[in-house]
C-alpha cells in the first residue's frame, strides 16, 4: 500500500485507535520507516509481499517499506502500483534480499508531526511517487541525455551512490576548505558490504548530490507556476542548476562557460529569465544574491576543477592543475593588495584593485531574471586563471583555453560581450594589461 499523504495517516490512526483519554493520545503510535524518516512511503505488510523481498513477518512484524530501495531509474511510470512493488528488479538489493527498511511503530514528537505536515504540503501532487518519477522525466528529456551527463561532476546523476560510500558525503559543508570538484571526483567504487545496523544505512534524504533532488523544489514550483503555459523547461533547469551549484556548493563558473558546454544560447536564457516564476522565490533571490560573492581560493580552486573536466579542448595534467591553482590564488591575493585611486566625481576614493573590478563585473538591465541584476561571478576567477596559464600551459594552450571555453568568440560578438556592462567588458579586453602594469 502506497501511504502518500500523512494527514490520511493521522486520521486513520484516530479512528482505528481507540482513543478515549489525553494519554492515549500522548501515547499514539505511528508506522514509522527509518529509511526514509517518514510515515508516508510504500509499505508492504502481508506475509506474501515480504517473503518477495526476502523478508519473514518475524524479522519485520509491521512490514517493510520499500521507498527507501527503489531506483527511479529503472521505474518506468506505466507500471501500476502493484505491478513494480513486487518486481524485485527495480529495488536495490544485497544476496538477493530488497534493501528495504522494516517498519517499527513510534511515537512522534510534535516537531515530527508538524515536519510530516510540511513534506506532504511542499511536495503536493508530486509526493507521488510516479508523478516524481514523471517530473524526473520531463526535465532529463527537456534536458536531453548529452547535457544531464554533463551535470556529473559536480551533482551525480543516477543513483550509483545511494546505498554506498554515502558516509563520506553527509559532513559537506559549504565552506568545507575541500573543493566540491575533489569531493565530487571521489569515484566511490561499489561496495557490497552489508550494512550493520539500520542507522548506518544512508537515506534518500541525504541524498543532496543528487541532481534531480538538488533542484526538485525548484521544479515543482516552475510546474506549478506554469500550468497550461509553454514551460521552456531546458532553459529553467539550466539556469537553476546553475544559481543552485553556485549557492549551495559555491560551485562557481562564468554564466558564459556554463552555457556553452550545456549548449544553451543568450537568447533562450534570456527569454525565460524574463518569465521567471513570479514573484521570483525567496531563494532564487538568496542563490541570485550570492553571485556577488567575492572570489576566493576556494572559487578559484572549483573553477579550475571545472575546466579540467571540461575543457576538452585542452587536456590539463595533475602537476597543471596544481600549478595553475596555486599561481591564480597568489594573483587573486596580489589583486586584494593593490591599492587604487577610483575617480568618484570630482575626487577620488582609494580601493583595492579587487574590489575594484569586482563592483564592476555585472551584466548590464537587459540581462536580468526580472530586473533583479546579475553580477558576472566566476568572471574574475577566470581572468587570473586565464593569465597564469599562459605560464603554467604555454601560450598557444593559453590562447586556445582563453578562446575557446573561458571567454568564447563566436561568429560576430560573443555574448559574454553583449550582455555585459561597457565597463566589465573594458576590464576584461584589458586584463592582461593591467596586471602587467602592476608585476613589473
Ligand atoms: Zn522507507
């Protein structure tokens, strides 16, 4: 039986206890899966349905639930309930037994009840388990296979990591001094072991690398909000893929590069920034907010992670890697050094050069998702990389990384060029130059 909304689960409860006194009520117990820490899921409870799964009723006297060890990949939405709940080729198993969670019976604390209420509300229709997978669907096909391939690194696609090697992944902070690419290389090759206890088992809800989980939220908003419209749901996954790896994982890459290797154009992105859900959510807001974020050693080191993994046009060995990190850092910290006189009217103010470009590195009104304004990040961490490798890679694969992935020339004006201010667009033509100016 699916369980889906825990409001039902609450009232069932009610009339199938008999509850007649305040402690009863205190001491109302719920079907409790601490896979998915969660009332709701598909449970099974009949002797049958277990024995499919290799379960006794002795090992799991109030059932299984078997949310926690399906894999959305190979669910396919036309089966009906009680079709994929007992094809046992869908779940994760080990020796032939399903990975699922035996039910317990619990008490919730008020903070869980009210949690329970939150996730049926947010989650809404797409709580469902098949409408989830139909979401999944609808946005990896807007996507297309070539494009959700290259979202690993930095999210993983798939669900290669759910019941394996997940203990590595849980403390992730976003301030964590590892860099997320490094995290997200960490192939974890599959382990068999069994394991030891259920609290050791690693949840979907932790899940968070996860690219389709990662941006789930967002999604449903996004239908929700455009029912019946034309939904341009490629250049909406994009952008909020993009806003969401930035944020979240300080992720960071010039919108420009991002685009490019996604195979997406200025004007696609454009046109629906200017339709974005409105009024545009609180963390769409927070996530477009963070992009003025100063660089740091950490952006610098993602956005070397980025071009190794994806610029094909040039190949960069380990020993390059470093190098280019550790040279592109220093310049980032020659750049926070050196001071400057800023003409403010009539006089002038003295700023550091960093913050100097940086208060300038914006794309101009009509690039804006509503009018909320959009600073270039990952430009500047792209301009000290794109110096020191001429350095570290020689000119030639300096040129060739400068033209063809960090600041891409199309035919006619790129639109990195376009869509930025005069004044960022100045800066970067005459990068090279100034930093000369300021090493001799
Ligand atoms: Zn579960």
């Amino acid at each position: 039986m699916i369980v889906l909304d825990f409001d039902e689960v609450y009232e069932a409860h009610f009339r199938e206890s008999n509850i007649e006194t305040e402690e009863d009520l205190a001491n109302l117990e719920f079907t409790w899966c601490e896979g998915c820490r969660s009332t709701t899921g598909i449970h099974l409870t009949d002797r049958e349905s277990l024995m499919i799964h290799g379960f006794t009723t002795k090992e799991a006297p109030y059932g299984i639930c078997i949310s926690c060890a399906l894999d959305y990949d190979k669910l396919d939405v036309r089966l009906k309930e009680e079709e994929f709940s007992l094809d046992t080729d869908l779940f994760y198993k080990e020796e032939g037994k399903t990975l699922a969670t035996p039910l317990t019976r619990k008490k919730l604390t008020e903070e869980q009840v009210s949690e329970e209420k939150e996730r049926g509300r947010s989650r809404g229709q797409f709580r469902d388990f098949s409408n989830r997978y139909n979401l999944k669907s609808l946005y990896r096909s807007a996507l297309t296979e070539d494009r959700y391939r290259k979202m690993d690194p930095p999210y993983f696609i798939g669900n290669r990591l759910r019941y394996h090697g997940m203990d590595r992944f849980q403390n992730v902070e976003i301030d964590d001094v590892r860099s997320n690419y490094d995290l997200a290389n960490m192939r974890v090759e599959r382990n068999n072991r069994i394991p030891e206890s259920d609290a050791e088992r690693p949840t979907p809800m932790e899940f968070r690398r996860d690219w389709f989980d990662s941006l789930l939220d967002s999604f449903i908003l996004h239908e929700k909000h455009n029912e019946g419209k034309p939904n341009k749901r490629l250049a909406y996954a994009l952008i909020c893929t993009y806003l969401h790896k930035s944020w979240d994982w300080n992720n960071i890459e010039p919108l420009w590069v991002f685009a490019k290797r996604m195979g997406i154009g200025n004007v696609q992105l454009k046109s629906k920034m200017n339709d974005w859900i409105n009024p545009i959510p609180d963390y769409h807001v927070t996530q477009m907010e963070s992009l003025s974020n100063v660089p740091s050693f950490q952006t610098i080191t993602n956005l070397v992670g980025v071009i190794t993994e994806h610029s094909h046009d040039v190949m960069i060995s380990f020993e390059e890697k470093q190098e280019l990190t550790q040279q592109s850092i220093s310049l980032l910290n020659q750049l926070s050094n050196v001071k400057i006189k800023v003409p403010v009217g009539k006089t002038s103010v003295e700023k550091t050069l960093l913050n100097h470009i940086h208060s300038v590195m914006k794309f101009n009104g009509s690039f804006s998702i509503q009018g909320q304004e959009l600073c270039a990040a990952g430009a500047i961490e792209a301009l000290c990389i794109s110096y020191c490798a001429t350095n570290v890679l020689g000119k030639q694969r300096r040129n060739v990384l400068h033209r063809k992935f960090l600041f891409p020339k199309g035919n006619g004006v790129p639109w990195w060029k376009q869509d930025l201010t005069t004044d960022a667009v100045h800066i970067i033509s005459s990068f090279d130059k100034i930093i000369d100016k300021f090493q001799t």
